[in-house]
C-alpha cells in the first residue's frame, strides 16, 4: 500500500503542532520549569528521532506505525488541553476545532501507518 498524499493533512497537523509546542511548556511554566522543558523535549524531540519508516526521508529511530500515530496523539491532546487551560475560551473553542480537523484530515495517513506502513 502506498504512502497517501497528505499535504493538506500535514500542513493542518504542523498548525496543531505548533499549538502544542508554543501553549504547553507555556501552560506548564508557572507551575514547573523543568516541566515546561521536558514538555519540549517530549513534542518536539520524540517525533523528530522516532518515526515510521517510509513516513519521513529521513528516520532517525524506526518505529511501527502505530507509535507515530500515538505521537500525533500526544500532539493533539497537548494542543487541546494547554488551549484550555491558558486561552480564552474562543481561542480554546478554535484550537479544539483545528485538532478535530486534523483527526479528520490524518485518517489515510493513518490507516496506512497502522496497516504496517
């Protein structure tokens, strides 16, 4: 099975990525510094070494399909999650949207990462 063209699905991925990068160590600050770090070393450094073959050119550490999407799942719930915690509602309320649309737009991607890649 081949690799479906996600691009849409990975530029709607990178926005929630982005969210979770910038808003949990945010969120976690206050509360723990070295939390807030470890939390940019678990969204940013876990998928940049670990990753399905086939899925990236470039695989660091090869995992089954299935850890990549638990991954993205990190990602998403981080978004959410840090959105309400730190955001007014309306921005939590589109943040909550966006990760919805990426479960959406991520689902050939990851039939096929769970089909074995």
């Amino acid at each position: 099975m081949d690799r479906p063209d996600d691009r849409r699905a990975s530029a709607v991925r990178f926005a929630t990525e982005l969210v979770a990068w910038i808003a949990t160590p945010w969120a976690l600050w206050p509360y723990s510094w070295p939390l807030a770090v470890l939390s940019v070393v678990v969204l940013i450094g876990l998928p940049a070494v670990f990753s399905t073959p086939g899925d990236k050119a470039h695989v660091v550490v090869a995992v089954p399909g299935w850890a990549t999407v638990l991954l993205v799942l990190l990602q998403l719930v981080a978004a959410v999650v840090a959105s309400w915690w730190l955001m007014p509602v309306w921005a939590a309320v589109l943040v909550s949207l966006l990760a919805a649309a990426t479960l959406v737009t991520e689902v050939p991607r990851t039939r096929w990462l769970l089909a074995g890649g």
